[in-house]
C-alpha cells in the first residue's frame, strides 16, 4: 500500500495570501498517481486544497490528516506540503488557513514526531515552504537532525531561506523541478525515480547561487517514489554481458557492424557488406553511448570506429550497470 497526502494552501484568514501552492499540489498529484505507463502508483493521494474562506485548510484538519497519513503500516506514505512556512527559536512550522502569526501552525516537530512513531516502512516528507529545511532538526541543537530508520526529508530552502516562486508567480520553483523530476528528468536507466535522484536533479537544477535544497535520510535503501519510461530497453541493458564479455572488454568493430554505405563504398571490394547480427549489435551499442554506457575508442563517433575498424568500450558508469546485470540485480 502506497499512501499519500498532498497539500497545498493559498488561501489564509490573517496572513498575506498565496497563489501558486494549490496548483503545485494539483501538479504533484496528477504526477504521483499513476506511473508513466498508465498502472497505478499512489491510488488515490488524499489532497487537502487551501482556495477559499469556504474551503481553508485549519490546524486541526492538517494535524489529523498527517496523524492518518503515518497511522497504517504502509510501504511508503508521503507527506506533501506547500505554503507558508514559519520559523521561531522553538522550531519550524506549516501555516495553516487559520493561522494568525505562524506559530499556531502545525508544528514540524509534531510532523517528526508522527513520523518517526508510523509504522510505515518508508516515511517521505516533501516540503515547499520558507524556512523548511529545518524539519527533522532539533531546535535545542540544531545543526544535528533526529529522524528514524526509514524517513526521507526533502525541502525546499535551508531554515534560513525563504522559498522563491517562479517569475511571474503561479508555481514553485521547486516544485516545478521536483515535478520534472518525477516526469523522468531523475529517473536511472530502468525508470524508477528515487528521492536521492530527485534531490540530486533540484540541486544541479538550482545552480551555485539559488535557494538550497536541503535533503535528509536515514533508510538503508532508497524507495521508488515513481517509475518513468526508461531510455533504454531492459533487454537491451540485460545485453551488456553478451556483447562485453568483460566490464573492461574493448570490442573490435569494423564496417560490417554499420548498415548504410555511399555508392563508392558499395562499390570499393575493399569495405565489407553489411551484416544482419552486427547490425542489431550495433544498434544497441548506439543506444548505449546516447545514455553514456558506452563509447568509441580513438574516433569521434561510433560511426568512425566501425568504419575504420576501431572499437568500443564500456564508461564507467556502463562498467556499473554490467556489474548490476552480472549479479542479477537487472
């Protein structure tokens, strides 16, 4: 069971309004529901919209519907959260519609200590507020974070950061990133998109200068938040083994592997015609250097070391993944 609760407030009684949080959380949740091909993800996210003063978001329906998202022992429960955000000497907080001055939002620690007390097996928590990398921390010591076995943390800013919109506002910066992300721009060679991957394509995304993300984890092992269509075929991957017998294997080419052939080479007795299986070989070898598996040794292009009877070789990052499908793990 995959559970989720998305939520995103505009919509505040006291303090200055919003406008771009409840279409983030419509985003992330259209997003999360189904996998790229169509197959369920999180059946049917929870969402909990701030748009109105007939339709806010209290404290206390905010603080239930987290209490219920970490009740069940779910395989994974994600917490979603985008709006105000407040920080005092006592900690972080999520401003809900009724909040007056920040403090009498929903604590994060309140939040943790839910968290850390679920028996899910994977905890994910997702904040696009100001001041939201302070979740986790203790506001007694408050450069070490206390999360339990099995909790994700991903902000948007560092405690002291506030958390920009998009110019010309509407959405978050990042969550638009956080929604590319799961729409495939983090996803690994076999789809799956990972809270790591995810965090990792926000902070590149940011650059140098920019709000900072601020990831904290303490798993054994990264859950899928989503899968993605990979850019590479399974059994084209699985195939790593038969065509590099080695991971470091250099593979000899020559003409017969390219398909086409200008009228002078068909006609020169010296250039080898095409052959059928080194053909399909080297399709999938072409497929292996667009996604840096693989690479030509001493020419530019693949092109040039079939032709001129050069070779191929695994990068490091192919060398990884024979190693993978080598130990069954693809």
């Amino acid at each position: 069971m995959r559970k989720a609760l998305i939520v995103g407030i505009d919509y505040y009684q006291h303090i200055n309004q919003l406008s771009g949080c409840v279409n983030d959380a419509h985003s992330v949740h259209a997003t999360l529901e189904r996998h790229a091909d169509g197959t369920i993800n999180f059946a049917d996210p929870k969402m909990l919209v701030g748009t109105s003063s007939s339709n806010l978001v209290s404290r206390q329906l905010l603080k239930e519907s987290v209490r219920e998202l970490f009740r069940d022992d779910a395989d994974i429960a994600l917490f979603y959260f985008s709006g105000h955000g407040y920080l005092e000497d006592t900690g972080g907080f999520l401003c809900s519609s009724d909040s007056t001055n920040g403090d009498d939002g929903l604590s994060l620690t309140e939040v943790m200590t839910m968290a850390n007390n679920s028996p899910a097996r994977n905890k994910v928590i997702i904040l696009d507020s100001c001041h939201s990398g302070t979740a986790g921390n203790n506001p007694n010591v408050t450069q070490f974070a206390e999360i339990k076995d099995g909790i994700t943390i991903l902000a948007a800013s560092t405690a002291n950061q506030y958390a920009r919109e998009t110019p010309g506002g509407g959405s978050g910066v990042f969550t638009d990133l956080f929604v590319d992300a799961l729409n495939g721009a983090a996803a690994n060679l076999v789809g799956e998109i990972t809270p790591g991957s995810v965090y990792a394509h926000v902070d590149q995304s940011l650059g140098p200068w920019a709000q900072r993300p601020v990831f904290k984890t303490n798993v054994k092992t990264f859950v899928s938040l989503r899968r993605a269509e990979p850019p590479i075929t399974l059994p084209d991957l699985q195939a790593l083994m038969s065509i590099f017998p080695t991971p470091d294997y250099k593979l000899p080419l020559n003409p017969s592997f390219e398909p086409e052939r200008t009228e002078q080479q068909k006609a020169d007795p010296n250039v080898p015609a095409p052959d059928p299986a080194n053909n399909a070989t080297f399709k999938i070898l072409q497929n292996y250097v667009k996604v840096n598996l693989a690479r030509p040794v001493d020419a530019p292009h693949m092109w040039h070391a079939a032709m001129e009877s050069k070779s191929c070789e695994l990068t490091v990052l192919g060398q990884h993944y024979w190693k993978l499908v080598n130990d069954r793990l693809i």
